[in-house]
C-alpha cells in the first residue's frame, strides 16, 4: 500500500508538468564560505515547489552545469549530486528525500572540492527530466534559477592564496595598483599603438585627405616594414610587400585627419602576432568574427588562430563527414549523443535552440571568413587538436574512432573527461585526419588564401589514455599527412615530445614557465609566446566577485599584456593572445574579454622593448583607443577604482575621532568616481573625503563612456566572521 501511494504521488507530480508549461520547480543559489576545510567550497541550494502537488523522492532528476567543483559532500542525505562527465552534473532525491508540499522551499547545504571566488562561478542551465517508467512528458523542463549576490569577505576570498598569490582586489589592492600605472614618467606620445620604430619631425603638418600618396617598394626591406615621408602635400610610402604598405596605411588611418611632417621608420620585431579564438566551447556567429579582424588590421596583428574542434563541439563542416556537424555541433539533453552531445557550460537542453552550445561554420562562411581576413593580411591557421580533446568529433563520429575494448581504458582529462581520446590504432583514424586536412587545404585554396600551416593541438592528452608507442606511431602518421600539403606542424608545446625539432614544429609556449620556451627555442623549435598569466584573454581582470572568467593560472588585463619582457631569441617567431571559451556567454562578452586587453598584445609583439612607460601606455589605452571603441560601438572593460584610507595631511582640516579620511583614485582622466557607504547612496566623489568611522564599507566604482566598472569594496570593519546563526538566517536554511 504504502508503494501504491507513492507511485500516485509521483504520478501526480508528473500529470501537473505534463498539463502546464510552468516549471514545477525552481533553484535559488548562494554562495556560503570559501574553505571551511582547505580546498572545500560551502554552497546552498533552496528548492521552491511551484506545483500543485508534492514534490516526493521519486520520479525526477535535475541536469544543469558547474565548471572547476566536484561534489564531496550534502548535508541530510535528503539529495545526491553526481558529476556525470566533466561540468555535468544531475540532482536526485534520495530515499530520506521528505516530500516538499506546494509553495513550500527546502534548502541543502553542499560541499565541493574547490573554491567559488566570484558571483559568475556558479551553476547554469537548469532543467528537469522525469521518470522514464511512467511515459509522461519527456520532454526536458527550464528549471529558473535566481543567484544570490557575494555579500561577505568570505564568499569573495579564499582561506588559501592561489599559486601566483595574486589578493583579492578590495579597495586597497586596486589603489596601490592605480597608483603604480600612473607613476611612471609621461611624456607626450604619438597616438599610435603599436608605436613605430622611429619617428624624426620636421616642421609642417600634412592634411591626409589632400595629400598625394606616392607608394614605392624595395624587396631589400624587413618584411611588413615600411617607411614613410611626410610632407605637407606628399605622403611617399617605401615597403617590401604589400603587408608593409597596409600597415602604413593604418599609421595613417591611427593618426586621423592631421600627420606631422617627418619620416617614419618602422617594423615588426615578431612575424607572428596573433589571436586565437576558440568558437567550440561556446560559439558565435562567425560573422562576428569580422569585427575583430577589423580592430586586429588597424594594430598590425596578422594571425587569427582558429580553435575549431574540441570535446565540446565540432564547428566547421566537412563535405563527406555531415555527422560531425549534424551530431557533434549541437548540445542538449541525451541519453546516448546519438542525436547531439552532452550539455556543457550555458546552453540548457535544447540542441536546436539558438544559443552559445549550438551552431557551426558552413564551408561558404569559412571561405567567405579567409578572404575577409586576407584582405587585411591576417593569415588564418585553424586548429583540430588532436588525439586529445576528441570528444566531439569521437561521439559524432560513433565507433569508427573508437570501440568498447579502447573504452574501457581508465583516464581522466584536464577537464574532467574520461573519454576524449580516439583509439589512434584504428585504421579509420588516420583516413578521418587525412580527410579532414584535405577538405581544409581546398577551402583555403578556393579562398585564395594558401594554407601553409596547420595547428594539430597536440595538447593535455591524458595519463592512461595512450601508450607513448601508439601516440607516437599516430603523430608520425598525421606529420606525413601534413608534409604532403606542404604544411608546417603547429601545436601547444606538449607536442615537442613527439614532434622532432627537424619537423619544424611550431611551439606555443602557454605554461608559465620562464624556462621552457627558451629550452625549445634553444632546441631548433619555432616558438611562439603564449604565456597564460600575460595572454589568457579568457582569464579574469582581477581577483574580484564580480569579474568574469578563469584564473588558474592568474589574471590578465591589459596591464599585465603589455608591462613585461618577452623573450627574445632568433627562434622566438611571434605572440599570441588566447581566448578560450568556457566563459563566454555572447559575444558581447567576447570583446569584452578582448578589449583593452588586445593593446599590451598589439604593442608587444611589434615592440619586444617598446620605448613606452606604463603611464604612457595607459594613456593611449584609455584616452585615445578605449573612446574609439565606444565610438564604433564595441563592448570593453573598465579598470574599477581604488579606495585607500589616509592619514590627514592637510592642518586646516580638522578631523576628531569620529571620522577617517578615505581616497579614491582611477586609471583614466576621463569619467567619474561614484561611491556609497553603508546607507547604499551612490555620490560623485571629488577629493579627499571624510566617512564616519564606524562605517563598515565603502563602495565605489567609476562611470566612463557610458559605462561602469565593477564596483570596488573597502571594508573599513572587521567583516571576516559570520556569526553562524545569521548565516543560517540570511540563506533561510534548514539543516
């Protein structure tokens, strides 16, 4: 009897769904503490019945999404949370799960292995799947999902440092690093970025638009150099190849309507100065792919690197090979990824739906993408790595890359994957490389844009997956296929150990170590910077709640792109910038992952020792090429304000005990500072201002073309601990 009650109670909970289209259910998250054990993250989760019926412990399972956490722990048994297969992860009741009667919310205390440091870690794409047994509305359900804000010090830091040691950036932090970039000697610069080599000035100014341009070349010049005499009637343009005259042009299209009369000497120091992007893990419309190749032109960067296949997705199609896109470019809700693959990241459930998880590049757009990006002499290198990060194309592409015996072998992945590795002894996976090279090679031939190097990834392939015998039999094979088309091997610098330094093989130096790409170089190895603590664009601004972004191997803005020195070596070849795509959620977010990061790129790798001070540099960032993408419409970032309390230093301002002296600073000259105390009223801050002393936070953050940044915390109390009981008030838990 008490069975058959059950099986009503589950029957009517899925009746109710199966009858509305309002979700049953929904989630709200919050963030507890950050280390209660060293490593081990607290979180709360609060389920709201919004059916009718009770919600029991049977008949339902609930899917969503959590990048870098792995579940250890939940308090009460009531719920069990599994991590599936890499950021997937189910909820389902257990059978201590007490029924949730109508408009009645339960909250469980969970804990993961990690840390949760900023509001945009946490869990997406909730949705709900039922009972299979009962035949009732299969059909995947949203499940809403509200977040709560980071409040406290110990939702926002860690207990431990990270590896690079890299604090918070409370009010304090940022001041002193606003303080360092605006310290530097500043002298007048020319608005151009990267800087020209040599700039020498003779009276007059010339009118671009009335000027005669007279264009010469010397096949005795550096390549992509160029020089420029500039009278007040005459332009006269001298480079070796066309690259050079373009990017004289763009000196000129960067100074604007006015020019100083002179001569102008300029080149790269690095041939490679690129940018890749990585459309799998989250896709955008290649179409808006242009707008940065447009910004890429205008300073000088000339390689897009294509990241076209991972475990995530497969985004270019292949004549001869629909699956790969049919199947392996879509995610959503399945239960053998016969029809799409598992849902990752943002993208919810639905495989059709028009989100980041779902889409690809058609063989017209990528031919249409390489003569737009040929124009502007930017060389486009598409990467399909490989054997590892295989998922997709291993999934899409059923047991012909793999079989039940190459699947039983044990590994894990960087990113927590267990199967993202193609049985590189099969016969059919050096024909499925071979043809993928083939169909690539002939749309770049048909775009007019040859293919002369191709990136095989190379990289994170797991312990367990591979013996050394048959990676490297694999590798042998793909290197043939390539030297076949005349293509130069590329790939991440874990391919030096199957790539002989004889095969050419460009190495992407993306650890930070300040040794290992200097070992490769010294080895014969073409090197290519791509230092992850400098050029991850996807990593976070700063250690701060609100920012967005990965920081596992630090932070990167546009500081920290440009205030270093690369290593210079002849078989240093060139800089490339990196945005990965785990975080992206639009491509709004793409530029603004990107701008003003690009910068420090842009002037490094014309520049390995550019003349600028680091307060020179800032002012061209934020005074002249940040407003000009406000102007055209862009999406960037702004560095947010410091805050710092001061001693009185001024004897006229009499100041008692009762109150302390607090002062902001910002990076641009530009804008506003707007800061709140604890009555949460935002005011304009203007000098040196005086708060009550027993003011607990000062809030501040700055308005720049139309714009505001993040906003910056000061504690001015000690906010460190959280009496329990109220913690427990705040979230409304029930232990």
């Amino acid at each position: 009897m008490k069975t058959f009650v059950r099986l009503l109670s589950v029957v009517a909970f899925i009746t109710l769904t199966a009858c509305s289209s309002n979700p049953p259910m929904s989630i709200h998250w919050e963030m507890g503490k950050n280390d209660v054990t060293p490593g081990v993250c607290e979180l709360y989760y609060t389920i709201t019945n919004l059916s009718d019926e009770p919600i029991t412990n049977e008949g339902w399972t609930l899917y969503f999404n959590y990048m870098s956490l792995h579940p250890i722990y939940t308090e009460g048994d009531q719920i069990l949370q599994t991590e599936l297969q890499a950021s997937y992860h189910s909820i389902t009741p257990t059978a201590d799960f007490q029924p949730l009667m109508p408009d009645s919310s339960r909250t469980f205390k969970l804990r993961f292995k990690g840390n949760a440091i900023r509001q945009t870690s946490r869990p997406e794409g909730f949705f709900l799947i039922q009972d299979s047994r009962f035949k009732i509305n299969q059909k995947p359900i949203s499940i809403p999902c509200t977040y709560a804000p980071f409040t406290r010090p110990e939702q926002m830091k860690r207990g431990i440092v990270t590896w690079e040691k890299t604090p918070y950036a409370d009010g304090a932090y940022v001041y002193d690093y606003v303080e360092n970039i605006l310290s530097g000697e500043e002298k007048f610069v020319q608005p151009l970025l990267p800087q020209p080599k040599k700039m020498e000035y003779t009276d007059g100014v010339c009118e671009v638009a009335k000027a005669e341009i007279v264009v010469r070349t010397d096949a005795n010049m550096v390549s992509e150099g160029y020089t420029m005499i500039i009278t007040p009637t005459t332009i006269t343009i001298e480079a070796s190849d066309e690259a050079g005259i373009f990017y004289a042009k763009q000196t000129l299209k960067q100074w604007g309507e006015l020019v100083p009369c002179g001569r102008v000497t300029d080149y790269p120091d690095l041939h490679h100065r690129g940018i890749m992007l990585d459309v799998v893990r989250n896709y955008y419309p290649v179409d808006s792919i242009y707008r940065i190749l447009d910004i890429m032109a205008y300073h000088k960067l000339n390689v897009l690197h294509f990241h076209l296949s991972d475990d995530e997705a497969w985004r270019l199609e292949i004549p001869g090979l629909p699956q790969l896109t049919d199947i392996g470019s879509k995610r959503g809700y399945t239960v053998d990824e016969s029809e799409c693959l598992l849902p990752m990241y943002c993208g919810g459930w639905d495989p059709n739906a028009p989100t980041t998880a779902n889409g690809y590049i058609t063989r017209e757009k990528y031919i249409e993408l390489l003569r737009y990006a040929g124009a502007r002499h930017i060389r486009v290198i598409p990467e399909i790595d490989m054997p590892g990060h295989m998922r997709a194309c291993k999934k899409a592409m059923g047991n012909l890359l793999t079989d039940s015996a190459f699947d039983a072998r044990v590994y894990k992945s960087a990113q927590n994957y267990t199967d993202n590795v193609i049985d590189v002894t099969k016969p059919y996976a050096i024909e499925f490389i071979d043809h993928v090279v083939t169909e690539i090679v002939k749309m770049h031939e048909e775009a007019g844009h040859p293919l002369t190097i191709f990136n095989i990834g190379g990289d994170e392939v797991p312990k367990g997956a591979l013996t050394k015998e048959e990676h490297q039999a694999f590798i042998d094979e793909v290197l043939a296929i390539l030297n076949r088309y005349n293509l130069q091997p590329m790939g991440w610098e874990e391919i030096t150990h199957f790539c002989p330094a004889e095969s050419k093989a460009i190495c992407y130096s993306w650890l930070n170590s300040d040794t290992k790409p200097l070992e490769m170089a010294e080895a014969g190895y073409p090197v290519v910077l791509a230092n992850a603590n400098r050029l991850y664009f996807d990593f976070a601004y700063c250690n701060h709640h609100e920012e967005k972004g990965l920081n596992w191997g630090g932070y990167t803005d546009e500081y920290r792109s440009f205030d270093w020195e690369p290593l210079i070596h002849p078989n240093v070849i060139g800089m490339n910038a990196q945005l990965w795509g785990e975080v992206i959620r639009s491509f709004a977010q793409v530029e603004w992952q990107i701008y003003p990061k690009i910068y420090g790129l842009a002037e490094r790798a014309w520049n390995n020792r550019s003349a600028l001070t680091l307060s020179e540099y800032n002012h061209l960032v934020y005074e002249v090429f940040v407003p000009q993408l406000s102007a055209s419409g862009r999406n960037f970032h702004i560095q947010q304000p410091g805050i710092k309390v001061v001693e009185v230093d001024n004897p006229q301002l009499q100041l008692d005990d009762s109150h302390v002296l607090v002062k902001m600073n910002k990076v641009m000259q530009g804008g506003e500072i707007l800061y709140c105390l604890d009555d949460g009223e935002w005011r304009a801050y203007n000098n040196t201002t005086a708060v009550p002393a027993d003011t607990k936070i000062v809030k501040a953050k700055v308005r720049y073309l139309g714009k505001e940044s993040n906003t910056t915390w000061l504690w001015l109390q000690d906010q460190h601990h959280v009496d329990a009981t109220a913690q427990e008030k705040n979230t409304g838990a029930t232990f």
